[in-house]
C-alpha cells in the first residue's frame, strides 16, 4: 500500500503551533486516515513536554494535540465532502468550537501516545467528533470535539 501523506502536510498556509509543518517551534501533529471516517495519530512527546512532575505529559500538550487531530480531521473531511483533494481549489478551514477533555489516567513523557479520532455527526456549519489518546496501550484521555466551518479568509 502506498504511504499516506498527512493530512497537515496537504493544508496550505497551516502555521498552527500544534499541528503547522512550518512551525519550527511546534508540535508537529501528524493525522492519517484509518477508515472512512476515522484518524490516527501518534505522537512522540519531547522532555520539555512535561507536566510538573518530569515523567509525565502535560495535560495542555494534551488538549493541544488532541486538537490539531480533529480539526484537521474535520478539515480534511470537509475537502472529503465536497469532493476534493485538500489543499485543492478553495481553502477550507474549521475552527475548534468546543474541546471537552477528560484525563482519566496520566501518560508517561517517554512513550509515544496514540490518538484515535471518529467523526460522529457532520452538518454544513459544524462536525462533531470524538477522540481517544493512550499511551502504552492505557487511555489517558478522551475528548469532544465541534469543529465549526469559518470563511476561507479566517
Ligand atoms: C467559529 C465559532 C467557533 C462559531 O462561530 P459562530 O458564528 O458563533 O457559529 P454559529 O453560531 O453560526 O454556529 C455554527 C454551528 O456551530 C455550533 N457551534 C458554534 N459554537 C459552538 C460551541 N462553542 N460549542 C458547540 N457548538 C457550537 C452552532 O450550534 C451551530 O450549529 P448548527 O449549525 O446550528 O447545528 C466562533 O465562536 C469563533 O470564532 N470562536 C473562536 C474559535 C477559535 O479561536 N478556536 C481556536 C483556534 S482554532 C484551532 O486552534 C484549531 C486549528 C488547528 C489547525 C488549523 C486550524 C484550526
């Protein structure tokens, strides 16, 4: 099977800390397609990522992650939905309208985390979707997300 590229690496002019490729300082947040309406993610966190004590992730590194995973989920859904490649013709972008973390358990800062994205509902103005993140094969956390449509000026 041919390697995906990610869904970041398509989204023209992303400068997003989280998740634009050509934001040197950022996360660098990767997202592929695992299934009609279903992302994947994995992210390696770094040392400075931490959370107070040193061995375990901060929670707004989490947020953050989690998400860049969505949106661009969403923003690739919403190129999906009116049958183009991203990146092609007219920019599309959602902005994060509600992101509703629970951590249920801490992740350790030396593992990578896996973030596993469903699209639960969509209309025309907004997608909703629902996101997982473990770390070594225990959730830390879970999210809902609304992604809201704004003009391709935004
Ligand atoms: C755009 C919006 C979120 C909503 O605009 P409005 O004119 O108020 O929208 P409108 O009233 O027309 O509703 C349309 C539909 O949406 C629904 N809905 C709306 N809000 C909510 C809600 N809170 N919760 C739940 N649902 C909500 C509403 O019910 C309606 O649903 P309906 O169709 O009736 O079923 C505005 O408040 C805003 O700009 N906020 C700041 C956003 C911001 O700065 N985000 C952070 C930076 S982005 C980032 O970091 C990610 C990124 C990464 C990489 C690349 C790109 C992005």
């Amino acid at each position: 099977m041919a390697e995906q590229i990610a869904i970041q690496d398509r989204i023209p002019d992303n400068h997003c800390f989280g998740c634009g490729p050509d934001n040197r300082q950022g996360l660098q947040v990767k997202s592929y397609w695992t299934g009609d309406d279903e992302t994947r993610c994995e992210f390696t966190p770094q040392s400075h990522h931490c959370a107070g004590p040193t061995h375990y992730l901060n929670g707004g590194i989490i947020a953050t992650a989690i998400d860049c995973h969505t949106i661009c989920t969403a923003i690739a859904d919403g190129y999906r939905q009116a049958g183009r490649e991203v990146g092609d013709g007219e920019k599309i972008w959602f902005a994060t309208g509600r992101l509703d973390v629970q951590y249920k358990a801490p992740a350790p800062i030396d593992k990578p985390v896996i973030l596993e994205a469903k699209i639960v509902d969509r209309s025309e103005r907004k997608t909703v979707l629902h996101c997982t993140l473990s770390s070594g094969g225990r959730l830390s956390a879970t999210a809902d997300v609304v992604a809201v449509r704004v003009p391709d000026k935004w």
